[in-house]
C-alpha cells in the first residue's frame, strides 16, 4: 500500500492544476473496532498529513464552519 500512498503524493507534489481532495478527519471520530478499521483509519491520517505538508492551502470544515489551517 505504501508504494501506491508515495505515487499518489508524488503526482499531487506534480500537479500544474488546482486541485482540492475532500478528506474525512480521521482524529476527530471514534476509535474503529477492528484491526483492519484501525489501519485504515491510520493509513487514511498519514496520507491527509501529507498532502497536506504539499499543499498550498489547508483547511478544516466543521459545521459548515471553515477553519484555515497555518
């Protein structure tokens, strides 16, 4: 999985387009019950904080609300 999460950020660090992933915030909700759950949501948390560090812009959404992240 984790050659294809390292393409993925490569063509995002590549891309001449403006281009927005919507992501669920994975640290806000319960703790998944299963194993696969659990990795998912972690897997899912390290790529948001990626594209993240490559991004120009981030931000959170709650309630409607925008908050901008620095």
């Amino acid at each position: 999985m984790q050659p294809r999460l390292d393409e993925l950020v490569e063509a995002w660090r590549g891309a001449s387009a403006h281009v927005v992933a919507v992501s669920d915030e994975v640290g806000l909700s319960p703790v998944p019950a299963t194993a696969s759950g659990r990795a998912f949501r972690d897997l899912l948390g390290r790529l948001n904080q990626r594209l993240a560090a490559e991004s120009e812009e981030a931000a959170l959404v709650v309630a409607g609300r925008v908050v901008e992240l620095g």
